[in-house]
C-alpha cells in the first residue's frame, strides 16, 4: 500500500500550480507516493484573467483566487493561510511555497542575485537560497513546527525553465536550463519552430485557459521516467526534487 502525503500549494499562478501537480504525479510514481494536493493560493483553477468580460459567465476575482510573488510572501508574512491548513490533525502533511526568481530584485521582493560566474549550479544554488531565506524571514507568525512542514519550489528564472528540461522541448545546446533568458518566450518559439508539431499538435501548448496550457506542456513530468531525466537539466528543479525526497525518507 503506497504512502499518501497531503500537498498545500502556494503559487504566483495557477499555471505554476498545474506544472507542480504534474511534478508530484512523477514522483509519487517513482516513490510509491501518492500526493494529495490542495490549491491555497490561488484557489480555483477560474478567476477573472480566464473570461472576458463580454462573454457570459465572467466574474470578479475574489482575494483568495489571485496569486503573484508579492501574494506568496504576504501569504508568508500574515502566515494565518499557512497555519490554518494545519489545524487537521493528517499524518504526512506539507506546504510547497512556489516563487520564480525572474523578479527577485522587484521592490518587496528584495533579493539581490549573486554574481554569475562560469559555475551555473553554483549560481543557482546560492540565488536559491537567497529566495529561501528571504521568505523565512517574513515567517514569523507561524510556528516552528509548521515552518518545518513548508518547503520551496524556487524556480531560476520561471516554471517554464523546468518545462524546458523536458525530452520534448530541450536540446543539448540549452545546457542546464535555468539559465536561459526569457523562458516563457524561449518556450513558445520552441514550438513554434519544431518540425515534429503540426499546427493542430501546437494547440493545446497554446490553450487560452493558462492552466491547461501549463498542464499540457508539463504533462511529461507525471512519467517518472522524464522527469528524473529533467531534473538533471535543470538544477533548481533538482534542488527542489531532493527536498521532497529527503522529507519522504
């Protein structure tokens, strides 16, 4: 019988959300794992960004369904989302905190980057870090021991550096790709320009609902088998992989 883990997920998007979900399939498959998520923050999967305002059905954001990295720290900050979602008395019980470092120098962000030398993973490794301790330091008004049951998704520079690891979209010349400059942009032209994708197999990486975009882009990540290849092009994603898996050990 496999182990079951309850997941909180706290993301700038719910774009980020679909490509952690994804990651945590993988994982579980490789682990015997089963990971049961819920979406704090954001909540539901529909919010305003989703519909136009012309068309039937669209609605207001409520607070709790709008998510960037200013809402991740503040989450962090006031803490009562956090500490709330540990008031069930659950066995095997975490929070995975998500940020992109894109806008890690941004006013309220406040991370400084390290200097990039020739070492990419070092560089990585430290910037990491640097989110890491940045967000702990808002934590004051949760406790110790949920503190201990929280851990990071640092993405160098977007989630889409980690899609770019991906059998699908990567090539040898990206190196380790957390590194690549603009990888939401340099995501889409991949697509775009890959022979192996007929117009009708690029649209669901261009679906207008920004989750099921995400979703479709990662979905390779739920086979354990590419997304322990993944993680060796991607270092950040592999930082986050062995957290995850010294928690279960």
């Amino acid at each position: 019988m496999s182990r079951t883990v309850t997941v909180g997920l706290i993301a700038e998007g719910r774009g980020d959300v679909a490509v952690l979900e994804n990651i945590l399939v993988g994982l579980g498959k490789e682990l015997d794992v089963e990971f049961e998520t819920d979406r704090l923050i954001p909540s539901e999967w529909q919010d305003a960004t989703d519909q136009s305002p012309k068309k039937k059905g669209y609605q207001e954001k409520k607070p709790e369904e709008f998510s960037n990295w200013y809402r991740v720290i503040q989450a962090c900050e006031e803490g009562t989302e956090i500490e709330k979602y540990f008031l069930v008395d659950v066995q095997d019980r975490i929070v995975i905190i998500h940020l992109d470092s894109a806008e890690c120098e941004h006013t309220h962000y406040d991370v400084i980057r390290p200097e990039k030398g020739d070492d990419t993973s070092a560089y990585v490794t430290e910037l990491r870090k640097r989110i890491i301790n940045r967000v702990k330091g808002e934590m004051k008004n949760i406790s110790d021991e949920v503190k201990a049951c929280c851990y990071f998704a640092i993405c160098v520079e977007e989630t889409e550096a980690w899609v770019l690891a991906l059998d699908l979209f990567y090539e040898k010349k990206d190196g380790l790709t957390d590194c690549i400059e603009n990888p939401k942009e340099y995501l889409d032209k991949r697509i775009n320009k890959h022979n192996k994708f007929t117009d009708k197999g690029k649209r669901p990486f261009f679906h207008d609902n920004e989750s099921t975009k995400s979703s479709n882009r990662s979905n390779d990540f739920a086979k354990a088998k590419h997304l322990q290849k993944s993680r060796s092009r991607n270092h950040s994603l592999n930082l986050f992989l062995t957290d995850i898996e010294q928690f279960l050990a």
